[in-house]
C-alpha cells in the first residue's frame, strides 16, 4: 500500500515539474515530441546544474530535466509513513465505532424499543399532521380571507382535546372491574405522635392520614340501607330535589317488595342541598360517611360538586351513581373515581353519535356557538361547554380543520350580540352546533332566520339537548312559545326548519307514560314542585330510578356471595356487582359496561313538513 501511494504522489510531481508556462501537449503531435525529446536527454549530463554540493538547479524552458533531491525524497516517505499512520488509525476508530454502534443498536433493541416505535410512530404522525396542515394552509390561502379560522377561538376547548389526547395513551385500569380493590389503609402508629404534641421534644415521623373515621359495624344486622342524596334544592337545576325525591321515593318500594331485590329490607334516605357548590357538596358528604348515615350516595348531579365527592368515596367504599359526571374525565375511574358509575353514558359518546352524521354527510368544516358561565361568577363552566368540549375531542380526531368556536353568558345576551356572532360564524363555515337554554336556542334562530341564514338552505343547525327528550310536547314543537305573537312563532317554525336536534331517546311505551305521571303528581302534592304543561319526566330524572334498582340488585349479589352475610359491607364488592352486568330499568334496558358507564343512545330530531313537529329521523 505504501508502494501504491508513493507511486502516485511522485507521478504527480513528476508531471507537475516538467514543463514549464507554456503547455502545448494539448496536441498530440507536440506532446510526443516532447516526450521523446526528454528520453533522449535523460542519459545526458545534467548541465543544468552548477554545483552537486548546492543542489541548486536553473530552471530552463528550452532545456527541462528532473530530478529528485535527497532531502524531498526524505520528505516524501516522511509524509507517506504518516499518512499511513493516519490510515490505519482512522480504519481502527472506524471499526471500535462500529462495535460500539452495534453495542448501542443491541442495548435499544433489547431496552428501548418500544420507546423508539413510539417516538417513531409519533414523528411520524406529527410529519403527516404537518403535512396535512400544510396543504390545508396552501388551500386556504387560496380561499377568500373570509374561509380562515381564528385561531384564538379555539385555544380554549382545544387544551382539553390536547390533554385528553394524551390521556388516551394511558391504560385504564378500571376497564377491568375484576382488578379494584379499594381496601382500608392499615394505620401505623408505632413511632408517629399521631396528636398535638411539643415538636421540640420528638422525633419526626410522619403519620398517615385515616381516611376510615367511622367503626367498623355490623349495620346490616336488621337489613337496613342507608341512601344519602346529594343535589341542589334550586328547582331550575336540571337534577333538583324537588324533582328527584319522588322517583327515589318510588324505587324504595319497588326494589323492597316481596318479588325484589330486598325482599323485606327496609330502606332510609337522607338528602342534602349541594348548592352545586364545590365547597358545601363534599362537606355534606363527610357529614353522611361520618354519622354513618350513607351506604351509597345518590347523586350529586353538578360536575363540580361530583369530582371531589367521588374522589373521597373512593377511599370510603361508597359507591357513587349518577346520571351526571358526563364529563370525559370522569371516564379515567383509576386512581381518582374507584367508585363512580354513571348512569346516562357520557358526552364523548354523544360526541361519538354527532359525529356519525358529520361522517355520513362528508361534513368537515363546523363551528361552535354555546353557553358558558361568566368567569366572574364563579359558577365554572357550563354543562354545555362540558358537551362541547367532548364533542370537539372526538372530531379533532377526525379532521385537520379548526373549529371556530365562540361561548357567551345566555344571562347577557341580546337579540344584536346574537347577530354579531352568527355573522362572525357565517365567515368560516356553513354547519354551526348550537348549545344553550332552549329559550335561547329559539332567539338564535330568529336572529339567524332575519340575517337570511335559513331561507338560502346553506346552513345546518345542530342543537345538542341531551337532557331533555321528544316525549315533552315542549320538544316536539320548540319553536312554538305560548304567550308569544303569531307572527314571531310563524318566523320560529321557518327558522327550525334548518335545525337538527340531538336528544336522549325517549320511552314512549305506556309503562313510561304512567310513571311520569305519577312522578309529576308527587312532585306537586308533596314536594311543592310542578312540571310543565305537557312535560314528561326526562330520562336523565328518571334514571335515578335505575340508579336505586342497580344498587339493590349488586347488594343482593354481593351479600348472596358473602362468607357473612351479616358482617361489614363490602363496598368495593358491591361496585364490582354493579358494572359490567345488564338489567331492565324503568328507562328502558340499562347495560353497565366493564368501565361503570351506561351504554347510552341518542336520538336525531327533524321537523316533519308536513305536520311541523320535531319526529325521530334516527337512532345514534
């Protein structure tokens, strides 16, 4: 090798040094000649040189000769060896780094892979999201500037997408009922203080906090069970007590009769008023876990009031139902809701059915207009902005577009903000979902109706009412309002002409009818509340029924499978009875899926023509 790269160097500085400015070898003629001029000089004697000993040559241009000093042929190898030197050095980094790459590759291979797959699936999917928005910007850019989203708008609803994002990826340990087990926390009192003492004079041990401060009892002794109802006395709640007490106070004996669950047990309830507060509703829970006063909480109903309260219950064993805590983080039961289940399903599966429609019609591009409490009251956010977000998750996964959405206090508005905003909405799409009051709901359309939106046919209305149902006449005709004009409910029957309403499907068979009559006839007589003029009792009040009748059949289960049955309640056995398991409710067939949710459905409302009554045109 050494040969090789001497060889090459002196070729190269043989031909460098051999000629002189003028190059006419590009010729061929000329360079032969000059060739064979030089071979026949080489055996010649060097006159070119005037003293051996100075090694000094006279550069001619007529007479050209080579040769090559001692001290540069010393120079050559020198840089030769060292090259070599380089060569090898260079070869054996080479070789220790691929070892050590092979190494590193091995060790994530047999450490790290999963992790790099999902890093990689993840580049990967932020390069096709990139992509996507990229082409959708190069689209948009050619649009009008009226098609662009503001993307100020979404940011609000948007870090709920993001957030629960990412909480997808996380297991939920609670889809598999078998596996909870709320146990007590074994208290260690060995070197703790545990009480008010002089910290100067002890050591620090830290004590862990009794989340069990009421004796263990034999309460099932004489077979009685004990409901604490946690709701607001506000009638215009949704879930109020004047509206639920009498449907409890029918489930009672219906679930204690000889052909029930608990034959011959008797069954006390005990009710607070939440105020939907954060503040008041758990301490109303701690006043019922403390005088022993609840084996299940019934309710509550505000999601506000629901988080903390579920949250403590877990660590009591006491189970939760409630058709509330529709919320998506409600759905995560480990670590923080062991013992919740829900009785009417959630809204990322009422997002899941809206969802279906935007598929079947190709629909895309959508905004979002819907009720939101002023921050300034303190109240939180609103059960629609609760919707909404779950709905906005669920078609984010769907589509790059943004989704516009815009929120205001139903409390302030005008007929003129409502204008304002429905132009705002017309420049970036033609499909709005609209959530609020029904009153409300009425004015937008109106406002709407006289800013030509509905008589173009461009624009879809999407109402989302989940908690009410087509069975109130008030839902079948909502565009008509009693004591209001002729000619303002004429414009309100054109404008819902536009509109689709998505509701919790109602029960129309007799059975259902009755029971909503007898419920509204003791809400009167008894609990100074009366329904509306038409109205039947929502399914979302009724499910409390079922509520009652699911806590009655896993308690039946539970003590059934008991190695005692007149010892402690079970409660962690008590929820693993209740989910995953199907039984006939008042509302209908309830399933309880592996995750203690209700299976829920929806219903799709459109206005008949012909008869301009809201009619089911599908099953969600």
């Amino acid at each position: 090798m050494i040969t090789e790269i001497v060889h090459t160097i002196l070729s190269l500085n043989f031909v460098k040094s051999l000629f002189c400015k003028e190059r006419s070898y590009a010729n061929k003629e000329n360079f032969r000649r000059r060739r064979n001029g030089f071979i026949d000089k080489a055996d010649e004697q060097n006159e070119s040189t005037d003293n051996v000993k100075t090694h000094k040559i006279k550069r001619q241009c007529n007479k050209i000769t080579f040769k090559v000093p001692l001290l540069a042929s010393f120079l050559l190898l020198y840089i030769c060896v060292f090259n070599v030197i380089i060569l090898c050095d260079v070869s054996v980094n080479n070789v220790n780094m691929k070892t050590l790459k092979h190494e590193h590759d091995k060790f994530k291979k047999d450490k790290g892979l999963d992790y790099v797959k999902r890093r990689r699936n993840l580049d990967e999917k932020s390069l096709e999201s990139i992509d996507k928005r990229t082409t959708d910007n190069q689209d948009e850019n050619n649009d009008e500037t009226s098609d662009k989203y503001s993307m100020s708008e979404v940011l609000e609803l948007n870090k709920y997408y993001t957030y629960y994002k990412q909480k997808e990826n996380n297991t939920n340990d609670s889809q598999y009922a078998n596996t909870i087990q709320v146990t007590r926390n074994v208290i260690d009192d060995t070197k703790a203080v545990g009480r008010p003492h002089d910290l100067s004079k002890n050591p620090y041990f830290v004590k862990k906090t009794n989340f069990q401060l009421r004796p263990q009892s034999h309460q099932f002794n004489e077979k009685i069970v004990k409901l604490g109802v946690l709701l607001p006395e506000d009638p215009t709640q949704v879930f109020s007590l004047a509206k639920v007490l009498p449907i409890v106070e029918m489930a009672v004996p219906a679930v204690t009769r000889p052909d029930g669950p608990l034959p011959g047990w008797k069954i006390l309830v005990d009710y607070r008023d939440t105020r939907c507060s954060s503040v008041e509703g758990p301490l109303a829970a701690f006043e019922f876990y403390v005088n022993g006063s609840a084996d299940a909480f019934i309710g509550p109903g505000c999601e506000y009031v629901i988080a903390p309260v579920a949250r403590y219950a877990g660590l009591w064993r006491i189970p939760v139902l409630t058709p509330g805590a529709q919320a998506e983080a409600f759905g995560y039961k480990i670590p923080s809701y062991m013992s919740l289940t829900r009785m009417m399903g959630s809204y990322t599966q009422a997002g899941d059915a809206i969802r279906k429609v935007f598929e079947e019609f190709s629909w895309r591009r959508l905004s979002m207009l819907y009720h939101n409490n002023d921050p300034s009251t303190g109240k939180g956010n609103s059960p629609c902005f609760m919707t909404l977000s779950a709905v906005f998750t669920v078609l984010q996964k769907k589509t790059t577009d943004n989704i516009l959405n815009i929120a205001f206090d139903e409390t302030n508005v005008t007929t003129t903000k409502i204008k304002k905003l429905l132009k705002k909405l017309s420049l970036s799409t033609r499909i709005v979902v609209v959530c609020a009051n029904p009153s409300i709901v009425r004015e937008i359309m109106l406002a709407a109706d006289d800013l030509n939106m509905v008589s173009s046919g461009e624009y879809v209305f999407f109402n989302i009412e989940l908690f009410s149902n087509l069975a109130s006449a008030s839902s079948k005709e909502p565009w008509k309002v009693e004591g209001d004009t002729e000619e303002r409910n004429e414009r309100a029957r054109r404008a819902y002409s536009a509109v689709l309403t998505v509701t919790s499907p109602a029960p129309e068979k007799k059975e259902y009818l009755e029971f909503s009559d007898k419920v509204k006839q003791l809400a009167e007589t008894k609990y100074n509340y009366t329904f509306g003029k038409g109205e039947v009792v929502s399914t979302f009040v009724a499910a409390f029924y079922d509520a009652v009748l699911l806590y009655a059949l896993a308690l039946n289960d539970t003590l059934r499978q008991a190695n005692d049955p007149r010892g402690e309640l079970d409660g962690a056995a008590v929820i693993r009875n209740m989910w995953n398991r199907t039984f006939q409710g008042i509302t209908g067939e309830v399933i309880i899926n592996e995750n203690g949710d209700r299976v829920a459905s929806y219903s799709l409302l459109d206005m008949n023509p012909n008869t301009s009554k809201f009619e089911v045109s599908g099953v969600l």
